[in-house]
C-alpha cells in the first residue's frame, strides 16, 4: 500500500517492492524511537517513510528445532517477556529490560537496535556474544544472511545497502549461560557508557570451561574482549573474584582505546559491570 509518501507493506513481497522505490530520502521505519531522534537532530522534515510493522513475519519470535528467530519488529518488551528467550538467551532478556522506559521498551525493535548501530546499543553485546545472524531481504525479493557483528559499522552506520533490509535475526540454540549489566549517567532509563556480556559454560561443579565476554561503548561497536574470556577459563564460577581478572579487564580497555581520556572511567566502570555479570551468572547456576 502507497499513500503519497507512505509506504505500508504487508507482505514480504510488498516490502521487496517498496524498497525498488527508495531513495535517499526514504527511511525504513518500525518503533521509531531512534528515527524520530534522527529527523530531529538533524533537522530533516522532507521525507518517505517504509512502514514495516504490518508484515506478520517480521512480528514473531519462533522456537525452531536448532534455532531461535526473531522478527525485526519484535519489541523490547516482547523480548522481555518471552519464555523463549528467557530460557536460551537470558542476557537479551536484561538487555532488553534495561534499555530505556516501559514506553519506549513498547515501541523499540530488534531490527531497529541493529540497524541503527549505536556504540552504545545494550542488544549488540549480547548478540555479538552468540554470533547472532540477521536475514536481509533486497527489493528483487532476494535473501541473504550474515553476521550481526558484519552488518553493525558502529556510530548510527551499518552494511546494508539502500535496498535492503533486515527482516530477522537468527540465533543458534546452546545450553550456555550469559548475563548482561550497564552503567549510565542515571540508574535507570539511561544510554550506556559501558555495557558487557559475558557467555560462559560451567560444569556442574561451576567450572568455566569456555567464555565469551562483549564490552559495548568502548569503541564504535562492541569489542570481543578476549583478554577478559580468556582470564575466566578454567575459573570456578561459584567462588571468582573480580581481582582475579581486574587486570586483564583493565588492560583491555586499555588496549581498546589507549589515547582516549575515558578510559580511565570506563576501566573502573568495566570491572563494575563484569563483577556484576558474574554474580547474575552465579544466580543463574
């Protein structure tokens, strides 16, 4: 449907059409929390607009048997609340609880948290973490997948061309572990300044055999801290202390952004945050 600068698709295939139309002047739009944002900031009031909220497909999150989807305009809230993520991806739970106000949690996508690439974004840790993937359609109907952390660029940039569009986000299923924590300049309803998670898999006696840890806010986008997953193996998750691995959290940091004036902040508030990511993982054993 095309009502003068107003797209409505309601299918796949009527999405795949509008976006044969866009230009650069045509914005896809779902929550638009971020968008409105956007105009704005930027003072921009001559546009079109792609409304993908009325596709069925891009609304659902679904249990598959190796896999678990989530459509593009599934909100924060739903996230929230859903047992399926709940039980294999615990961290996105929190990200998603922890970003924003209730309203804005009722309107914020998935897609939109991605497609936007902010630096300070609270799913992107988490969905870097599990090697999360995103379906893309084109406007000849055409499908690829690739890796979140591929499409993000970081700072309000990503990969997709102007003709594209994320419609899903694919998500293997594992028995891992993970939890998420933040700091902003509020206690709530706040924009990160640094965000983490941290994947890991122990063994019955709380043994971490592998971990996975995302420092978020640290750069353009979330970087891999390897230094901090690498310290955790072979720790025991019911009894580490956070100066076991204060170290190599603050080195790096330090390796992260090494002329920044902030990373003397973001240091203390790293270890802050990771401490509190592995007491939400001992909660969870």
């Amino acid at each position: 449907m095309y009502i003068d600068n107003f797209y409505l698709p309601k299918s796949l295939t009527q999405l795949a059409e509008a976006l044969g139309k866009k230009d650069g002047d045509t914005y896809i739009v779902a929550g638009g929390t971020d968008l409105v944002i956007h105009f704005s900031k930027n003072c921009i009031y001559d546009y079109k607009l792609i409304d993908i909220t009325h596709i069925k497909e891009l609304k659902a999150i679904e249990e598959m048997q190796y896999e678990v989807i989530i459509g593009a305009c599934v909100t924060m809230t739903e996230i929230e609340n859903s047992p399926v993520i709940d039980k294999y991806i615990p961290a996105l739970k929190t990200a998603a609880y922890k970003l924003g106000s209730q309203q804005i949690r009722n309107r914020a996508t998935i897609g939109g948290n991605i497609s936007n690439s902010s630096q300070s974004a609270d799913t992107l840790p988490v969905l870097f973490a599990y090697g999360a993937e995103v379906e893309i359609i084109n406007s000849k109907g055409q499908k690829r997948i690739d890796k979140v952390e591929n499409v993000v660029i970081g700072l309000e940039k990503n990969n997709l061309q102007k003709d594209e569009a994320i419609t899903r986000i694919i998500i293997t299923k594992c028995s891992s572990i993970s939890a998420f924590a933040k700091v902003g300049s509020r206690t709530s309803v706040t924009i990160s300044k640094v965000n983490c998670c941290v994947k890991a898999d122990a063994n019955i006696d709380g043994k971490i055999s592998n971990a996975v840890v995302y420092i978020g806010a640290v750069g353009a986008k979330p970087i891999k801290a390897e230094l901090v997953g690498g310290a955790l193996i072979d720790k025991n998750l019911k009894t580490i202390s956070i100066s076991e691995i204060k170290e190599q959290i603050q080195n790096q940091i330090e390796a992260a952004i090494p002329s920044r004036s902030s990373k003397y902040y973001k240091k203390e508030a790293s270890v802050g945050i990771i401490e509190e990511a592995l007491n939400n993982l001992k909660l969870a054993r």
